[in-house]
C-alpha cells in the first residue's frame, strides 16, 4: 500500500507503527498457539488478546480514518483470532469439520469426486473439489488446508463487510461494526471447525455487496452476482435453505416496494433463478437427502410448537439466558453477551423510529437502505424465531445462525450502544464504543478468566491441559488408538464418545461406520471397535449421546463404561494414553 505523499513525518510514524503493531499481533497469535501446544506458558497467547482487544481505539486517529489501512487492520485482526483457535492441537477441533475432512480427503485417496454418493457433505463442492485441489496446488496435506489456508480465505469476510457498510456509513462506524462482527465469540470459536460456513459465508457476503451496492444494476454485476450466488448454493446448504426463506419473504415485499416506487435490487427473476438453481443441485447430487432433512427438521419444530410451547427447556436460547454459570466471570460473559444484543433491537427500533435514513450518509441512500434494512428486518425475525419456537434453534443451530444474522445486526448493534450513551448526555461515543469492546473481548477469549484463574476457564486454547468435555476438542494423544484401528482394521463398526472420540473417527472412517455411545451403550455388537480417548480416562467421565423429542444432546455422566469394557471386551491397543477396545 501506498502512502500518501502529503502526509506528515508523525503521520507516516503513526502508520509504521500500526504496522508493525499489526505483525506483533499476528505472530503472537501463531507462536502462542505453538507454545500452548507444547505445554510451555500461555503468556504470549494472552499478550495476543490484550493487544487485539486494544485495536478498536485505532479509530482514535485521524490518519488511520482511510479505507485501505482500517481493511488491512480488520483482516489481521479476523486472521489472528482464527488461528488462535484454528492452530490449536495437531489436528482439527470440533464438529462438522471431520466430516467435511472426511469426504475431502476421500476425494484425494480415490483421485474422483463420487457424486453418487448421496449424503449433504458430499452435495458441497467446496468440500469434494476446491479443498483437494488446494491441497494439491499448494503441496500441503488436508489438515493444514482446515487449519491455515481456510482461516486465511475467512478472514475477507469482515473487510468485505466494512466495504458493504462504509458505502452508505461513516469510516468509523463501519469499522466499529466490523469490529463487534468479529469479537461475537461464534466468529473465532465456531466458524475454524466449519470449513463448509466459512466459503459459503464469504460468498454470501460478495453477494450481498453486489445487491447493496447502487451501481449492481449494470450487467456484469448481475453476472457476477449470478455466480456468487450459485456458489453459496454449492457451498453450504444451511445458509442457502436460510437465503431461501428470506428471498421468500422479500418476494412478497416485492410487490409492495414496487407500488410505492422504491428501486430495490432484488428482482423476481434473480429470486426465481436462484430457486430453480438451489432445488435442482440439490435434487441431483444428493437425491433429495437435503429435502428430506428440511422436512424432519420443520416437522419436529411445528410438532414442537403443539406439544412443548410452554417449556423453556425446549429453547437453548432460554436456557443459555437463564442456567447457573459455573463462576462469577461466565455470569458476567453471559450479561455482556445479552447486553450487545439488547443493543442490536434497540439500534434497530430507534433507527425504524427516526426514519432511519438520517443515519446514512450518501445522496443515493434509499436503494441500499431500503434492502438492507429489510433484510436486517428478517435477521431479528429469524434470531426472534428462535426464541419464540420450540426446539427451532436447537434444530437449526441457534449459534451459527445468530452468527450469520450478525452479517445485518453488527450495524445496528453499534447504533443502539450509540443511541443508549447519547441518552445518557455522555461525550466522546465512539471511544465509549471501543473500550467496551476491548472489555467484551477480554472477558469473551478468557484473557480475565485466565488472569484471575478461574475455575471454570472459558478458552481451551489458553491451556493445554484444560478438559474440553464440553468441547469437541481431538488431543495429540487420541491418534494412535484411531490411526491404528485406521491400519488395522477393515469394514467394521467403530464406537466413540459424543465428544473427539465420535468425531476423529468419523473423520477417518465416515457415515454407516461410526456410532456413538448413548444411554444403551451395553447394546453395542461384540464384533465391533470401541476408542476411549485421553480425556475421557483422565477426568473419567463419558460423553453419552441421547436424543429427545427428535433433538440430540450431549449429557455427561460420571463413567461407569469403563467398568463395562473391562467386563465385557478386550483391550486390543493401548498408547499409554488412549486405548481401543473389541
């Protein structure tokens, strides 16, 4: 990037400064995962969070209020709270990333992409072609490509999202919103395990800059959007059903908008040609799973609606709001967390109050407030949807949707904590803005639970040793018992726990091989391979898979399993960590 010339010997300092605060950042990040993997100290990991958490005070400056400079700091800040997620361990944490890794990597063994093969995963072309052929082109195994390249590609997302934002904001509100886009803790907790969100969210974001944007009518950007469109279809099938169901609702809005001569670049042809599109792929390559998945799930939510109404229990939204926190620290995460989305409906509610548009700069405002305002409309409607229906976001994942949703809501979360402190007659807003997000990503990424060493510590990837029974985290010490039944064994049944143990074999093995402990684990056939991993022998608890009412958690119980395996089965590896059974 170019400096400008007119720029002051101090400007110019300012500048080198921020840049090489920018790389302290980054490699702090990186060396302090590297550090945490090998049982050393946490320090450099939590100096990366008390500096990240600073940078939103860049805005401070004048000299940094330029579009190219708060981009590149965005996208150093989205990359390095990814890979102090993402570089933990020697291989990959979480949930759905084993099974994308799974069809990837098959992909690469067989050298041809099965598409008859008919399960969601592998309808995602994102997963069986672009990983392999980045995995070939840059020379670098699978696992790497999850943990490096996919963070790497991610991080455009919020640059593309300040772009979106400063076409009709202030520079410095945009970057606030980006800012409170990134430090929500789905964006770096959840988003590094799924490979299949993180391209299907960038996608979506270009998308949206195409629909938002006030020059998309001109046809190469109708083109192009086209094509970012079909590849959010190709990508993840949950954001597209979701996409699905907003381009319904603005459908009918069509209508009304057009009566009242308000331009908006949703048309019912592009609405039309996206359907066609999404239901034909989906037809095809993964002969109707995708469709049969939606029916279950609506089926169980509107049976729901009838049977369970009136039980909290039934909302994990409600029951995250309202549970006993396991020390002083998670009550407080827990507050800060309800405050920012208090702020999203009341930066919303004020701004549809005002006749929002005084909040936009610009003189072609109207197109772009009109669309993404209503569908910043439909976002509260779906995070309300969640609450208000039984079981809806435990069927749909209420995390990684509000996580999507934020794409509209991190505007206006920003406007509402403005509003809030503009009531209270209180000066110096924007700085206001910035030291509570400094606290909010303190507290989020354990920087304060880790200093006052809590008891129930928030972030995994501070230590090494810290038990992730609530997490889905795959320790170095569980490979050998699952590489080993990977050598050995061959078209057989394998067993794990509802936690890594599940995961990592499903990563090697697949769907129709792996079962999960659950409360009929003594059922399991003689015949098959049990793994029991390091943190379940550790801590002697077992992840136990239950399903109820059509909904699957995790309930812990202290293990008795064990006791049931040495009765009953025979021990067939043990790394002095792990061990499997038979």
């Amino acid at each position: 990037m170019k400096i400008n010339k007119n720029l002051t010997i101090t400007e110019r300092g300012y500048i080198l400064i921020l840049f090489v605060y920018l790389l302290l950042v980054i490699n702090l990040s990186i060396y302090g995962a590297y550090f945490t993997n090998n049982g050393h100290s946490n320090v450099l990991s939590l100096a990366f969070i008390f500096l990240t958490s600073i940078l939103p005070f860049i805005i401070s400056k004048d000299v940094f209020l330029n579009d190219k400079i708060l981009s590149i700091t965005l996208y150093i800040i989205a990359l390095s709270l990814l890979y102090h997620i993402s570089l933990v361990g020697p291989y990959l944490n979480g949930s759905d990333i084993h099974t994308e890794y799974f069809y990837s990597n098959n992909v690469l063994i067989n050298h041809y992409w099965d598409i008859e093969e008919f399960t969601n995963v592998n309808s995602m072309i994102n997963m069986v072609i672009f990983l392999p052929i980045l995995s070939l082109i840059l020379n670098v195994d699978l696992i790497s490509v999850f943990k490096i390249i996919l963070p790497l590609i991610f991080s455009a997302v919020p640059v593309i999202l300040f772009y979106i934002y400063k076409e009709k904001y202030s520079l410095e509100f945009s970057y606030l919103a980006s800012i409170l886009f990134m430090f929500i803790p789905i964006f770096y907790y959840n988003m590094p395990s799924h490979g299949r969100v993180q391209i299907a969210e960038l996608f979506f974001v270009l998308s949206l800059f195409l629909i938002v944007h006030f020059e998309s009518r001109s046809m190469k950007n109708r083109f192009i959007l086209l094509i970012f469109t079909f590849c959010i279809v190709v990508s993840h099938y949950g954001l597209s059903y979701l996409y699905l169901f907003v381009l319904g609702l603005m459908s009918i809005l069509l209508y009304f908008l057009k009566r009242k001569n308000v331009p908006t670049n949703f048309t019912s042809t592009y609405i039309i040609v996206f359907s066609v599109f999404l239901l034909s792929w989906y037809l095809y390559t993964s002969n109707g799973s995708l469709f049969s998945c939606i029916v279950r799930i609506s089926d169980s939510i509107y049976t729901s609606v009838f049977n369970d109404f009136l039980q909290p229990d039934t909302r994990d939204t409600l029951m995250l709001a309202t549970r006993n926190e396991l020390s002083f620290v998670r009550v407080l995460v827990k507050w800060l967390q309800i405050l920012v989305l208090a702020s999203i409906v009341i930066g919303y509610l004020n701004v549809l109050q005002t006749k929002y548009t005084r909040y936009i700069v610009g003189h072609h405002d109207v197109q772009y407030a009109e669309d993404f305002f209503i569908l910043t409309g439909f976002a509260l409607f779906i995070v309300f949807l969640s609450v208000a229906i039984p079981t809806f976001s435990q069927r749909l994942n209420f995390w990684r949707l509000y996580q999507m949703m934020l794409i509209f809501l991190a505007p206006f979360g920003i406007f509402g904590m403005e509003w809030l402190l503009k009531k209270m007659n209180i000066k110096n807003v924007s700085i206001l803005i910035s030291m509570f997000l400094c606290v909010f990503l303190l507290f989020n990424m354990g920087f304060v639970s880790e200093i006052l060493h809590d008891d129930a510590p928030i972030n995994y990837a501070l230590n090494k040793t810290t038990p992730s029974i609530t997490y889905p985290r795959v320790y170095e010490d569980d490979l050998p018992g699952a590489f080993w039944l990977k050598k050995n064994t061959y078209n057989a049944t394998y067993y794990g726990s509802a936690d890594s143990g599940y995961l990592l074999l499903m990563s090697l093995f697949g769907f129709g091989y792996v079962g999960q402990f659950d409360s009929n684990s003594t059922n399991i056939t003689s015949d098959s391979y049990i793994l029991v991993t390091s943190n379940e022998l550790t801590y002697n608890k077992l992840s136990l898979y239950v399903e109820n009412e059509g909904v699957k958690s995790d309930v812990y119980y202290n293990s008795c399993f064990h006791n049931y395996l040495s009765q009953n089965k025979s021990k067939i590896y043990d790394s002095g960590a792990s061990n499997s059974w038979r």
